[in-house]
C-alpha cells in the first residue's frame, strides 16, 4: 500500500466519523417537514457539486417522495441565464421564477460554500442569499466554515479536510451525508431496489 492512498483513505474515514450525527438527523427531519408541508428542494451546486445536485434530486424525488430539482440539470435555461445575464445571476433566477418561498428548502453541495470576500462561487452566494431573504430552509454539505453557505445556512454540515485533499474529500463526504439523509427514517418513503431485492430474498 502506497502512502498517498494510506494517507487518503484514513483522513476519509476520520472525516466520516466525524461528521455530526445530530446533524444529518435535523437534516432528514427538517427536509420531511418542507415535504409533508408540500414544499420543494432545489439543490444546488457547481462542478462536482452540480453533478451531486443531479444525482441527489433523483434520490429525493424517487426515495423520498420530496419535489426536487437542480438548476444545473437544464442546460438550456442555465446556459441562456449565463450568456444573456451572467452566470452570478443564474441560479438565484432560477429560483425567483420557480416563486421559492418559506415553505421550500434549498441544499447546497460546495467546497467552500461560496464567498462574497473573495468573489467564488458567486452564483451560489446570491442563491442563498436569496433563500434567507424569502426564509426558505437552508441545507448544505460544505468545506468551509466561513462560506455564505455555513454562514446563512440553518443545519449545515461542514467538512473539515486536509487543506491538500479539500476537494476530493469534500465532495466524497457529500455523497456520504446525502445518502445517509435519504435512507434516513425520518425521511425515507422508499426503500432502494436493492434493498428490496434483498429482503425479498431473506
């Protein structure tokens, strides 16, 4: 075994175990009431985390019976906002239009949960901005304390990995959390495929 992956490996399972277990809990609890208050998610995030939000919206829609949707999954609109109006604009547009409100939530997947200080990831920061103005619920999975995320956000869990492998283990603990938040009982409507197949089997 190679350093490099001793290395990488037990700083994942450190960050595993430390993930805040009551905070997954509120998490699953709060998205169930937005849900049983027929309220929507809109997840949100860029790069890696946009792909996140893809794959989390089906798990929410197909697991959980929550309304959700990501920003990112339609190219043209997401496209159209970034060329005709910036791409700082184009997620909290995006929300204005779908009239986000204090009974929908949002959950954002970022590695330093967007900064006005240093000017990244700035879409997300007006998106959430937005979503405190109109007192939407505010989720997140991050790698930063001090980003708008974590800084606005209602139940955020913040990831704190090594500075060298921020981003990789960041975005690997995010898929982590969120599917612990959808299997949750508190939330969970359905059981995965798998999970069917095998109690069928027992």
């Amino acid at each position: 075994m190679s350093d490099f992956a001793d290395t990488y490996f037990e700083a994942a399972a450190e960050l595993s175990r430390s993930v805040p277990r009551d905070r997954v809990d509120a998490m699953a609890q709060r998205l169930a009431a937005v849900r049983d208050g027929g309220g929507r998610l809109f997840i949100l995030g860029v790069g890696g985390g946009a792909g996140h939000a893809s794959h989390a919206v089906n798990d929410f829609r197909k697991l959980c019976a929550l309304e959700s949707y990501a920003p990112s999954d339609n190219v043209s609109e997401l496209t159209a906002r970034t060329n005709d109006e910036g791409w700082d604009t184009s997620y909290i547009e995006y929300l204005k239009t779908s009239r986000l409100s204090e009974r929908d939530a949002i959950l954002v997947f970022s590695v330093g949960g967007g900064s006005r200080e240093h000017n990244v990831s700035m879409n997300l920061v007006r998106a959430v901005e937005h979503a405190k103005e109109v007192g939407a619920l505010i989720c997140g999975v991050v790698g930063s304390a001090t980003g708008t995320t974590a800084q606005l956000g209602d139940v955020v869990i913040v990831v704190d990995a090594p500075p060298a492998l921020k981003t990789p283990l960041v975005e690997s603990l995010q898929a982590l959390v969120w599917h612990g938040v959808i299997t949750h009982p508190d939330l969970a409507a359905a059981a995965g495929k798998w999970e069917s197949v095998e109690a069928a089997t027992r």
